[in-house]
C-alpha cells in the first residue's frame, strides 16, 4: 500500500557522472528538453513543466557500484543503434 506523504514531491533528477558534456547532450536530445551548460560544468536540463528538471552534476569519481535508479522512458521514434 502506498502512503500519501504531503511534505514531499518530486522536484528535479539529478545524474553525476564525470563527463557532463557528454551526459547532458544526450539526455536533453533523447528527452527533448532545452538544456545548457552553466559556468561550473554542469548541465541544466528544463521542460515542462518548468519546475522539473534533470541536472547533470560533475563528480570527480568514477561510478564503482551498480546504479539502483533507472528511467522508464518511451521512444515514439527510434532510429538509432
């Protein structure tokens, strides 16, 4: 059973990795958002509604461990590999 909890709600997803130019590109033209790398590195991806967003944060460690979050995404077209 699944609980309402009213102090809590989704705001943005946040991705590390330690190549963010390469990261943010791709998951701004795979989920068609507007998106653009900020002073620091990162990547700010927006869409709608604005209030959601994906950042791509730079980390200096590679990942070591298996990630335990995953995005169900549908591709209306696929044309690639």
């Amino acid at each position: 059973m699944v609980r309402h909890v009213p102090d809590v709600a989704f705001k943005d997803l946040c991705l590390d990795t330690t190549r963010p130019d390469a990261v943010g590109p791709y998951w701004r033209d795979l989920l068609g958002l507007a998106g653009a790398r900020q002073e620091d590195g990162d990547w700010s991806l927006t869409g709608q509604p604005a209030q959601r967003g994906v950042w791509v944060n730079t980390v200096p460690e590679a990942k070591t461990v298996k990630s335990r979050v995953h995005l169900d995404i549908r591709v209306s077209d696929h044309t690639g590999p």
